[in-house]
C-alpha cells in the first residue's frame, strides 16, 4: 500500500506535523482535496511539488501537457464529450497501446 501524500511531504521535510494536522483539518472542514488544502492554508504554495509527490505516491509519470506536440490522429482516439467529462487526452498511441493523460490519477474509474 502506498504512502499516504502527507506522510510522503513530512519524511521529505517540505511540511511540518502541524501543517500536516493543520491541511487535514482544513480538508475536513471545506471538503477539498488534500493538496488543495495544503495551498490554500499556505504550508505549500507550488502546486508542482504537490504533483511531483502525487507522481510518487502512486508511481505514475507527470506530463507537462505545454511541452507536448499532439497529433490529432491520436487524439480524435478519445471521442471529444468522453474527454471533456474525465479531463483527459490521448498523448501518443504505441502499437495497440494508447498513452492517456487525465486530470486526476486517482479516478481509476473513468479509465
């Protein structure tokens, strides 16, 4: 079982134990996301470390979409309403394996 996000930020010294208590409260209370609720209570205030401890915790690679150059070959492969519902995009297609981006890594139902 993978480490939860917070646990991850406090072993690496990005935050405290008390901004960690701190962001869970304020998840409870406003029922954001975790790594929102470390922004908005000011212990992280780059939303790319979040990211590149989310990449860790679940053993994903990150794509910076602006980097990228899409062939709109593959990306007609996600009809545009499926895409547009689960913030996602075809980014290359490899023999009959499609590389996907979507917005949120932990939604495994919309895959």
């Amino acid at each position: 079982m993978p480490k939860k996000l917070g646990e991850l930020l406090v072993e690496n010294g990005v935050i405290s134990k008390a901004q960690l208590l701190e962001g869970l409260k304020y998840q409870t209370t406003s029922g954001c996301l975790f790594g929102e609720a470390l922004i908005a209570t000011g212990a992280i205030s780059d939303e790319s470390v979040i990211i590149h401890f989310l990449t860790q915790q679940l053993n994903q690679g990150k794509i910076n979409l602006k980097e990228l150059e899409f062939d709109p070959s593959v990306i007609d492969l996600i009809p545009f309403d499926m895409a547009q519902k689960y913030n996602m995009i075809a980014v290359n297609k490899i023999n009959r394996i499609l590389t996907v981006a979507i917005s949120d890594a932990k939604n495994v139902f919309m895959l």
